[in-house]
C-alpha cells in the first residue's frame, strides 16, 4: 500500500447493517482500507502518507449502485435515434421534454446535424408527429438543414419518413424511382416522403446498416456506459451475452471499452443458454471457465440465462387461470419447458448459477419445479439460482422460491409505468395491482434486487427510481397505491440496489457495501435517501461514481 | 402534393402505452430492415399479414381460407396453432396430412405453422422450403401489423403481398373510443391496405355504411371489404389467387360482389407509365395483378392491393395480362377503359400529368 485516499462526507451509509454509517472513507489500490470518522481511521493513517480528497465533504455517499440486469450493448445501438416527438416521454436519462411544433423540431435538428461527427453517417431522429407538430417535413426543408449530412427522420407511427437530398442518394433513389409511397412535389421532383411498407423498408436499408454496422456495438457500450454512470450504477450485468453478435466480438467491444477508458462500469456477461449451446456445445462448460479465468473485477463472465416467456409490456407473459382478460397471447421460450430440467442439469452439477425469466406466474411455478427437481437429485446449498423480472407471482410462490434457496431479480419500474394500464388490458386487476409483490418476498425472507432489463422498453435506467416505485409503489396517475401490502422499507429497497443485488450477481464478498477490503466502488448524491420524503426519493441528484477507488467524473 | 399522400394527419401520440408501441415500432422497423440488403424477385412468395383486434374474427377468416384456398397451398403463421382448430371438422371435411408440434397439415396442402423464434426466419424457412403458393401471417391481437409486414417485407425470398385487416362491425365504435385499446385499433386500420368489416350480419344495413363512412374518415383510400362469417373471396386476400387470368365463376356466396376482368396489352407499355397509372389509384380498384412486357423487351410483373402497388422484374417470361378486380362492374369498366389507354400511346410518347 503506497498512499491512502480519504473522502470526508456529510454522511456514508455503508449497507453493512453491522457498521451502518460513517463520515469518512479511506481508500487505497482500488479497495476499501476503512470507513468511519476521520478518528477511527488513525491507526491507518499513522502508519500510511495519505491525502484527504474533500469534493464529496457536504455530499452522501453510498456503496456504489448495481443494477444485475441490463442489455446496454443491445439497447445502445438504437439509441443514436434521436427523439423529436410532441410528448414528454421516459427515456434512459430520464424525462425527455417533448417538442412543440415543426420549428422547434427543425431547431433541434439543426443543432444536431452540427455537431454530427461523421458526415458520411445518417442523422437519424424519430418521433415526429405531423398531427401536433404543424405538418409534414419535406425535403427542401431538411435540406436547409444540411445539404451535406443524410437525415432521416421517422414518424411517430412509423409509416413515414422524411428525407433529404444527401439520404435520398444513400438510399438509391432520384426523381426518376418508381414505387409507391415515394412522394413528390407537383412538378414531379421527389418530395423526401417515404409512405408506408415498401417504401419506408426502402428508406430504412441504408439506416440499418449504419445502426448495426461495424463499431456500433462499441459505441453503443460507450453511450450506455455514461448514461448507467449518471444514474449511479457502478456494477451491471449483460443478460444476453452472445445473443446479438456472438460471444468473443461483444466481450472484445466490453474489453475494448475497459481499456480505453470509455466504460465507467464493471459489468458482468451472463450468457444467453441456447445461443452457448449452439456455440460451444459439449464444450460449453469449458468455454465458460477460460472466460472466468481471462476476466478480471471489470469484466467478468458467471451463470448461465433462460428465457422462459415473453415480457409484461407486449403482454406476452404466461399466467395461471383465470389468464388474460381476453385473447392469451403468452408466449414461451426458445427451451421447451419440458425440457428445462435436462437443460439446466449440467450447469446445476456443475455449480455455474442459473438465471431464469419468468415474468408470468405460470412461467414462475415451471421455475420452481424445475428448481425443485434439480435440489431433489442433487441438493446444492448457496445456489443462488435467480427467477429474473419476477412481474406476476403470488405470495405462496415467494414461500417456496425462499424454501428452494432460491433468489429474484425484480423489475419494479412497470408497478409505475404500466401496472393500471393492464387492469383492464391483458392482465386484470388483480395481478396488475400486485405487479412485482416485493412485501411478499420480503415477508417469505427471500433476498431479492431490483434492475431496470435496460433495453428496448423505453423506461428510464435509474435504481433512484427503482427504489422509489419499491417504496411508494404509486401508479401512472400518480396518485393511486398499487397494492400497499406489496410496499417495502427504504431500507429495504436500497439494499436491493446495493448489497442484494451483488449477492445475486454472486459478488457480495467484494461488492455492494462499504467494508474493508472491498472494491472501493461509490455513488454520490446530493442528498440523504433517508431524510427526504418518499416521493421525493426519485429527484435526488447523482453527483459521481467512485470506480475502484477514482473519481469517474 | 402530387402522389404519395399519405393521407390525413394521423397519430395520437399521449399514453405511455402508444409511446411504447411507437417506439417498438420505429426499432422493430430498423431491424426488420437489416436482414437483406435489396429487393427479392417477383418469384418470392406473397406474405399477407391479417391483422384485427382480439375477438375481431380474424382467425374466422383464416379458418376460411384454409377450408378455401382457391386451389392455392397456404401456409399459415400463427402464434398457437390451437385457437385456429384445424382439426375441427368446421374445417369443412378436410384431413390432416401430417402433425407436429409446430406444423399441421391439410390434405388440399394447405399448413398452419406456429411461429417459432423471429417472424422473418420462420418466413424464410417456408419460403425456402418452396411448398407454398402464398403466406398469411395471423398477427397476434397486440401485435404492430407495420412491423410485421416489414419483417415479411425484409426476409429473404418473401415479398409482402399486403396488410389486411379485420375489424369487428359490431364493436369498432366503442373499441375507437376506448382510451386503451383505440390507438391499437386504428395502427391497424392505419396500415391496412385492405380492410375487412366482419360481422355485418349482427348490424343493420345503416350501420354498415355508417362504418363505411368511418373508416374512411379513418384511412381515406382503403378499401373496405364487408364480410359474413369470415367469408371473403381469396382473388381479395391473396395476390397469389390472380396467377392465370381466368377465375371460376363466381359461385355467390360472398356477400360482397366484386367484379373482375383481365387487360392484354397487344404492345409494350412503358414502366412509368403503368406506374404512373397506379399511383393514381383507379376509383375502386381493390387488387391487380399481372405482366407486361416494357420496349426494351424486359417483362415486368405488377400487383396491386388497394393503392398500394409495385412493379418488379419477373422472374420468369410471361405472357401479357393484368387482372384487374374492384369492387363494381362500373368501376372495372372504367379501369379496363383508362388502363387500355396505355395501349395506344406509341412508344416513348409521355402521358400529360394528371
């Protein structure tokens, strides 16, 4: 230990319920030396050179946050799409402001196509509204904006886009195309419009390739990277390793990150089950133990994931009677469930922890067989076998996950965004109330985490927020209690983004609290989670992430 | 504007619900996009994307066209193959050829295929697979029909042959007036090429043209089809169903009339010039489809499903003809009159604008 670092706060809240609090942290090499007072800490700092770093002296600092299930990489390429619409709308940074009329939308495009990088690349932005916002775009009018820069422009019911003259040529098309939907101007020149399927799949080509190219999976991880950074994540988890590009190019574009400096995260891989054992086969387990062995505490790899049935918001979950309100449009997974305990033997014997979706209680009672019949042919201690989402469950389905050992990984957010939509709409009162029953597996005494599933369901990535709805637990009104019995403690909740969600991702010996000898990982707020009112939980600020030890910002 | 309109100004942007939808769709739309790079020839299979809201009778429809495919081999995608009940002997008589679990048989050659995975694999699969005259692909009640179509237009070997979809007479007004299901519903009208009104026995004739008069205050331009027990002759549906250029006579049992008759070019007819036909979109006109050849000796097949149309390379070498159907004898006149203009305009020679 060459030189210790130590932060002064106005308070530290460690998540170790042994030595709650503090108000100074010493750190050194990446880790934790000791955290307490200025006081305490003097018999390290009598024997080591140390500086006092005071930037976080009137600040709260907390265990840095975890959100365990996010697919950055996978959502980060289709967030170059930027948004033009007339509403305010969630988005990963937040609440996007939407914009009023088609001058403000050519405002914004105008600044944007300034500081667009490469000229060679479509702009692309969606969400315009012609109803709200004033009327069509059209060429001559994009032009104005950049007769150099391609943009294109989708619709918010994306059966237009606008271009201009740049993106016309990349598409491939002059005044002389035939093809329905391309529209022009009355002396017969092409008016930038690209009306329904064929027209606007035509527009779309040269925008897919620039969105799914060669480095856009990097770049995606650079973006999601700082927008997880600003929500105050230090540590995720990538639940679809290999899913979209295959395994070695999306761990080379994390590693690449991690080298360069772009990528304020830890971030663990957990591999996508049918796609590894389309890959590797019987050499699977082999594959995964080499990729342990080259990570490190940056970028790991551990477990193994399962989809089982489809999500909450496509409503395509799989539910016990009474079912849906009307038609059941549940939908189950790649793995067909009969085979479920066969599949995941291997990776049970073999001790890799088993991930597994399971949004609908259908799908959540098929988890708990499978889990049961794998503890009665070889019962494993410590598992930490993980129900993923855990949306609509019930509380005997809490008592036997905890009874089994086993742990869930929830997603809260929809008890907000969605829960009194699918009253009458899919799920039904009862089981839309009752989203996400986190009282109960508080009460069955099972260790849970909440994440965001950051992806392509536009909800924010925020574990602010996430504590937030776990606490208040109020609906899209704004005003309503989704089943108050479900609510949970503060405490509670900010142990589900902090050392709970490392126990579930199988690193709470060196994550998730505040203790000597653990990673020197922090987020800072402006203010105390413990003091404010409840319903102001989700407006408190994030100052900084600590990442082993060094400042991010 | 000259062409292209894409109608009135449309969308009803507010609940997070359609903000999703919206944003589902934009992405669903960019990645149906990057599965092929260009066009696929005219001998790619016609995908029909039958969309409707749940309980419209879309799956009735489908139950139909199986029973009745014209002498056509229909594949049809669906989620679950249980609700279309295949094996009922509603199925007019019909035996299934071979079961398994993704795949039913039928002995006229028909399949009903359970979608597995991603819509545009399975698409491509079956195409792949060249046992089929036409596809239809049964979109789930919440599915986005727009993102569908551009998954059947993007899979390689398919070729969207049209979005159809049904909606139910007896509740279109109050499903239009619900906050939660309204935007779902009229997505889908937005994106019919064809519309389908199912149920018309269970409302009175007023009524009929009253959501005649809606829908196209809805979608200005799209054809409305009325139907009686999912009853709607297959030459509507399919694109496929207009190969040759003759039709059986029509047996009567569609409640709804149409009329159909076949141009012959007797010379070549220049690309724009169709094209500029179609895009005019002939009062009526519900499907055409067809070859001609251009002067420079190329052979170019036509479709048309409402007013959408295209004009691609054929694949192979076919005679002249284009089979008009619409939905009067007056207006297949006018049609057959207008479309047989090209015939007469010398080579080269430009049409005035319309």
């Amino acid at each position: 230990m060459e030189r210790i670092t130590v932060y002064p706060a106005a308070r530290i809240h460690t998540m170790d319920p042994g030595r709650p609090h503090g108000s100074a942290v010493a750190v050194a090499d990446g880790r934790i030396v000791s955290v307490g007072s200025m006081e305490s800490m003097q018999p390290w700092l009598r024997r080591y050179p140390y500086d006092i770093d005071d930037r976080y002296a009137d600040k709260v600092i907390f265990p840095g946050f975890i959100d365990p299930h996010t697919h950055l990489r996978l959502s980060g390429t289709y967030m170059g799409l930027h948004y033009v619409g007339p509403i305010d709308s969630a988005s990963p940074t937040g609440i996007r402001k939407g914009l009023p009329s088609r001058d403000a939308v050519l405002h914004q495009l105008r600044a944007l196509a300034a500081e667009h990088a490469d000229p060679s690349e479509p702009l692309t932005a969606w969400g315009y509204d012609p109803a709200s916002q004033d009327g069509h775009l059209d060429r001559d009018m994009l032009d104005e904006i950049s007769d150099t820069v391609p943009l294109w422009v989708c619709a918010y019911a994306p059966h237009i886009v606008y271009a201009n003259s740049p993106m016309l040529e990349l598409i491939g098309v002059d005044d002389d195309s035939i093809g329905h939907g391309l529209g022009r101007y009355a002396d017969g020149r092409l008016n930038g419009w690209f009306v329904e399927t064929e027209a606007t799949a035509r527009a779309n080509r040269p925008v897919a390739a620039s969105i799914f190219g060669p480095g856009t999976g990097r770049a995606a991880i650079d973006r999601m990277g700082a927008v997880a950074r600003a929500a105050g994540v230090t540590t995720t988890a990538d639940l679809v390793w290999g899913m979209a590009d295959g395994f070695e190019p999306e761990w080379d574009d994390h590693a690449a990150a991690i080298a360069e400096g772009t990528f304020p995260l830890r971030i663990y891989m957990i591999p996508f089950e049918p796609k590894l054992v389309r890959s590797y086969g019987a050499e699977m387990l082999d594959f995964l133990a080499s990729k342990r062995s080259e990570g490190d505490d940056r970028l790991n790899t551990h477990g193994v994931k399962y989809v089982n049935d489809g999500s909450y918001p496509s409503m395509t979950l799989v539910m016990n009677s009474p079912g849906y309100l009307d038609e059941d449009t549940a939908h189950t997974g790649e793995v067909p469930w009969e085979d479920m305990v066969e599949r995941m033997r291997p990776f049970w014997r073999a001790g890799v922890q088993i991930h597994s979706h399971a949004n609908g209680d259908r799908t959540v009672d098929m988890t708990l067989d499978t889990l049961a019949a794998l503890q009665a042919e070889q019962p494993r201690f410590d598992h930490r076998f993980t129900i993923e989402h855990y949306c609509i469950s019930t509380p005997a389905q809490a008592k036997r996950l905890a009874a089994l050992g086993g742990l869930a990984s929830v997603n809260i957010y929809f008890v907000h965004f969605r829960a009194q939509l699918h009253a009458d709409h899919g799920f039904g009162p009862d089981r839309s109330e009752a989203t996400a029953r986190l009282g109960s597996l508080e009460r069955a005494g099972a260790t849970f985490a909440l994440h965001s599933d950051f992806n392509l369901v536009v909800t924010p990535l925020s574990p602010l927020l996430a504590v937030w709805c776990a606490v208040n637990r109020v609906g899209a009104d704004g005003e309503t209690v989704m089943a108050p019995g479900e609510r949970i403690s503060l405490d509670r909740a900010l142990r589900a983004v902090t050392i709970d969600a490392a126990h579930v991702l199988a690193r709470d010996d060196r994550l998730g609290s505040i203790e000597a000898g653990k990673l020197a990982d922090f987020t800072v707020l402006d203010d105390d989670p413990y003091e404010v009112d409840p319903m102001a939980l989700r407006d408190i600020g994030v100052v900084d992430t600590v990442l082993g030890g060094e400042p991010t910002s | 504007m000259d062409s292209g309109d894409p109608g009135p100004l449309r969308a009803q942007p507010g609940s997070v619900d359609d903000f999703d939808a919206a944003w589902q769709a934009t992405v669903g739309s960019i990645a149906a996009a990057r599965r092929r790079p260009g066009d696929s020839g005219a001998d790619a299979v016609g995908v029909t994307v039958l969309t409707g809201f749940l309980g419209s009778g879309k799956t009735t429809v489908l139950r139909r066209l199986l029973a009745e495919p014209a002498g056509l081999r229909i594949a049809a995608v669906v989620n679950d193959i249980g609700p279309v009940n295949i094996d009922a002997a509603a199925i007019d008589g019909l035996q299934v050829a071979s079961r398994t679990p993704e795949r039913v048989e039928l002995t006229n050659g028909c399949a009903c295929c359970a979608l597995v995975d991603d819509l545009a694999e399975t698409l491509e699969g079956l195409a792949g697979a060249r046992m089929s005259d036409a596809i239809v692909v049964e979109a789930s009640g919440v599915a986005d029909p727009a993102t569908l179509a551009l998954a059947a237009e993007g899979a390689a070997g398919c070729m969207l042959d049209g979005v159809v979809a049904v909606v139910d007479a007896q509740h279109l007004a109050s499903q239009l007036s619900d906050p939660r299901v309204g935007p779902a519903v009229r997505r889908q009208i937005d994106v019919a090429h064809l519309v389908v009104l199912s149920k018309v026995d269970q409302v009175d004739s007023a009524e009929v043209a009253g959501l005649a008069d809606l829908l196209g205050r809805l979608a200005p331009g799209r054809m409305v089809v009325p139907a009686v027990h999912g009853r709607i002759d297959p030459r509507l549906l399919l694109g496929a169903a207009l190969r040759g250029a003759t039709f059986p006579a029509d047996t009567g049992e569609h409640p709804f009339e149409v009329a159909s008759a076949v141009v012959t070019p007797t010379r070549p007819w220049q690309r724009a010039e169709v094209a500029h036909w179609f895009e005019l979109s002939p009062p009526g006109l519900m499907r055409a489809k067809g070859w001609f050849s251009s002067p420079d000796g190329g052979c170019h097949e036509v479709q048309a499903v409402g007013r959408s149309w295209r004009i691609v390379p054929a694949g192979s070498a076919h005679d002249p003809a284009i089979v008009l159907i619409c939905s009067s004898q007056e207006a297949v006149d006018s049609a057959v009159a207008s479309l047989l203009n090209l015939d007469e305009l010398t080579s080269g020679q430009r049409r005035p604008s319309g």
